[in-house]
C-alpha cells in the first residue's frame, strides 16, 4: 500500500468534520509554537485561551486540510495544486518553510488521536510531508523567496 493510500484510509473521520479537526490542528500548533500565530494576521489578536472553538481559526483549519487532502488524492502528481499553494504562500503570506514542517508534526498527533493514524500511517504522512515539503521548497526557490 502506498503512503498516500495508507494516509487516505484514516481520512474518514477527518473529512466528516473538517472544521472540528481543522480547528484542532491550527489550535495546538498555535500553543505548541506560538510564533507561528504572527503569521495569520487575523489571528494575531485572539488569546491562546479563546482559541479552541473560535470559527474564523476552525473554519482556516478546514481550508487547510481540504487542500490536504487535494495533494493526498493526486498521489504525488501534485504540481497543479501545489505550485499556486506555494506561490501564494511565498510571495503573499511570507510563510517560512519550517513552518510547514511544525504543522506536519501537529497534524500526525491530531490524526493519530482524532482517526485512529497507527504508527505505520504516521510514518507514511510524515513520508508524503516530506515530498510535500520538499516540492514547496523548489517552488520557493524558483519564486525567490528564501523562506
């Protein structure tokens, strides 16, 4: 089984609740790296107590991980849905790269708690992050941004 079909079959739960699991993920990753909040300007304000359950923060998680599961079901043939992403993400958001890899790190805890990622599934998401990663990477050095 491919890393991206060993990812996809815990993707039930995550897609029937996007928002609720998306919410999830931006929360922790805002307490477990609270600099990376500075980098949604729309966030800035919110307290790291009002977080959990705020619907513009859950309702940007549920973007993100519906564009996460684009690149999951494109199965590496993934340059028609990542070059924009890593465009905007450059030259509009200035999102730094590793940032790309702390939200990897909560997103393999939320899917191992939240739809049941077993440890060969978690080692298979931080696989496909990599190759993600690594392609936004080029993107960004064709760009010219040295994020």
């Amino acid at each position: 089984m491919s890393d991206f079909d060993l990812v996809l079959k815990c993707w039930g739960p995550v897609e029937a609740d996007y928002t609720g699991t998306g919410g999830e993920v931006l929360t922790r990753l805002f307490k477990e790296h609270p600099e990376t909040q500075k980098l949604f300007p729309k966030f800035v304000g919110i307290s790291q107590g009002d977080l959990a359950g705020n619907a513009a923060v859950a309702a940007h998680g549920a973007t993100v991980l519906k564009k996460l599961a684009e690149l999951l079901r494109a199965k590496g043939d993934h340059a028609a849905v990542l070059k924009p992403l890593a465009t905007t993400h450059a030259n509009t958001h200035k999102i730094p790269l590793v940032n790309f890899k702390l939200i990897t790190e909560v997103l393999v805890k939320v899917m191992a708690e939240r739809a049941g990622l077993d440890g060969a599934g978690q080692a298979a998401l931080k696989r496909v992050m990599e190759v993600v990663i690594g392609d936004i990477d080029k993107y960004y050095k064709e760009i010219g941004y040295a994020g």
